[in-house]
C-alpha cells in the first residue's frame, strides 16, 4: 500500500495532551486535528465552563491559534447523557465528537467507563448510535478503542458495533486493556479487518519516528495514524512522518522547552508548571540525551524561576551540542 501518510491526528493523553501542549505541538507541526482529554460524563449536562477550561479552543470556533481543528472527547455509559452532551460540545463549537473506549484506568473502568465497555459491544453501539443521532449530519462522529479488554476475542464485534451506529472514523489502540502500553503494538490485527467495514481507520501504538509510522501502516492498512507519546519523544514527529522535516535537533528544542515556560507562566496555567515540564522530559530523554541531563539538574526544583534559570544555562551550554 502507499506509505504516504494522509491523515495525522495527536492522541487525547489524560494528564499529558492539555491546552497548552496542544498549542505548542500544533505551532510546530502539520497536525489535521487534536482530540482532547476526556470529559466524563455520569448523568446530566456538563457545565459549560467545564468544556471551556478543557478546551479553550472552544472559544475560537474549536480551533488552535494556528488552525488546526480540536475535537471533543466523551467518555460515559449512558447513551442518552452521552448524546446529549455531544449535542453541547457541538453547539460550543468543537470539530466534531470522539467517544473513548479506550482509556484503561482502573478507576473509570470500575465506573463502568472506558475500555471496560470494551467488553460490551452492544453498548458500544448504543451510545455510538445516540450520538450519531443527536450530532448534526455534517460534524464527524468518531471512537478510540483498543484490541479488547483481556483479549481480542471481541475486537471484530466491536468494530462491526461503531461502524453498525454509523460512525464516520475509528481510531485502534492496537493493544489491549490488559497489555496496557507495553511493546509492541499489534498492528496487524487492524489490518485484518480494515477492509470488511465501511469506516475510516486510524492507527494508534508504539509510532516512535518515521521507519515505525510506515510498518503501522503496512501493517494496519491505513495512511491515517494517532500520535501519543511518541509526539512528546520526538515534538516534531507529525512533521517527520509527512515527509517535511528531519527531526528536531537539540539546539531547537532547547529554544522550544523556553517556550512552552513561557505559555506555563500564562496567568493560573503555571501552577503545574514543575511536574509538568519534568514529566515531558522523561518522555524526551527517549530521543535526547541532553534531556536526561536537564532532568537530573532540575529533579528537586519546584519554584519556577529557579527551573527556568536552569532551563536558560543548560541551553546556552548545550546550545551547540557534541554529540549531535
């Protein structure tokens, strides 16, 4: 098949993909759209002032600074609240509604949510249905599931359940509830029913750089992938995958970790500012040593003047790097 990839979305990290890195990694790559982090539905319409504080974006027509469309994300049991909650986020302005299936968390799973239902087809479509039903015609319909729940006895029902209740694209994290984010990803098992159902596929799992993101596709039959931790390894990997760039080298992404300072210091978005960036530099260091060198010297701060200090000297340090 043609390994060019057509389509490439950044994945919904709970904790990890918020407003802010959504904004800096769509500032550097060639995104065609963000799915954001779930909003949980139990019973009842969310508040609207919970959509916007998820999504700012919201606020600009459901779209980042640069463009590039974000998407609503929905994670419930109930396809009545479900569809009617969609129907809000639409009306708010996001580009369309992703519904997960996918999120292994014990405890939405033990709240019936998530990949739990991985093991209810019949749910699935229910809610799927719902929601198709109260989304207007024109806004795309989409779910994130996995293989399955312990196995992937059930995954061909579950994708015959979201393409039966009319969704419009299906995003396989293609492993399962049990394998958590262990290597490898089975790919393949995409692959084996891509062809039978009449939806668009997305591939999800273990793309890491440009040789990963060909195979997945080889592998699952589809040019359109979702990009998780591997869009935080490597911050310009969408841009790699398309052809456009190599990847970023050190000295640029020194001057990027200075910008996404500068967007933490944005007026009550700083507060996570310190566990945030550290958490980033552990995905980092799977591609940058250097990012492994920032980590032990900023490990103990927790003021963020005292981190950027830091931040700023190591960069000049290493601002033409030796082993690059």
């Amino acid at each position: 098949m043609n390994l060019n990839v057509n389509k490439i979305t950044l994945a919904p990290m709970e904790g990890v993909a918020d407003v802010l890195m959504r904004e800096l990694l769509t500032s550097i790559n060639h995104y065609d759209l963000c799915i954001t982090e779930f909003v949980r539905v139990v019973k009842g319409l969310i508040p609207r002032h919970v959509y916007h504080k998820l999504s700012p974006e919201l606020l600009n027509s459901g779209f980042t600074s640069n463009g590039t469309p974000v998407r609503i994300q929905l994670l419930g049991q109930h396809a009545a609240w479900m569809a009617e909650n969609a129907n809000r986020a639409i009306a708010l302005g996001s580009q369309g509604i992703d519904l997960n299936f996918g999120c292994p968390a014990k405890t939405v799973n033990k709240s019936k949510g998530g990949a739990v239902l991985l093991k209810s087809p019949e749910t699935i479509y229910q809610i799927v249905s719902a929601v198709r039903e109260a989304v207007p015609e024109n806004h795309i319909v989409s779910a994130k599931v996995r293989l399955g729940f312990d196995d992937t006895s059930l995954f061909e029902e579950v994708v015959a359940a979201v393409a039966d209740a009319k969704a419009n694209e299906l995003t396989v994290h293609a492993r399962t509830k049990r394998d958590g984010y262990k290597p490898p990803a089975y790919w393949q098992h995409i692959g084996e029913v891509a062809d039978k159902y009449d939806i668009d596929f997305c591939a999800n799992g273990e793309i890491w750089d440009l040789t990963s993101a060909q195979q997945c596709m080889k592998e699952s039959k589809t040019n359109r992938l979702m990009l998780g931790r591997g869009a935080l390894a490597m911050p310009n990997l969408a841009n790699v995958i398309k052809g456009t760039e190599d990847k970023m080298s050190w000295q640029l992404l020194s001057q990027l970790l200075m910008h996404y300072a500068e967007l933490e210091l944005d007026g009550d978005k700083s507060y996570y500012f310190s566990s945030r960036l550290k958490q980033w530099l552990r995905y980092l260091k799977m591609q940058y040593p250097q990012a492994e060198q920032l980590f032990q010297r900023i490990k103990t701060m927790t003021q963020k003047q005292e981190i950027l200090a830091e931040i700023s000297t190591l960069t000049h340090l290493t601002i033409v790097p030796k082993h690059e």
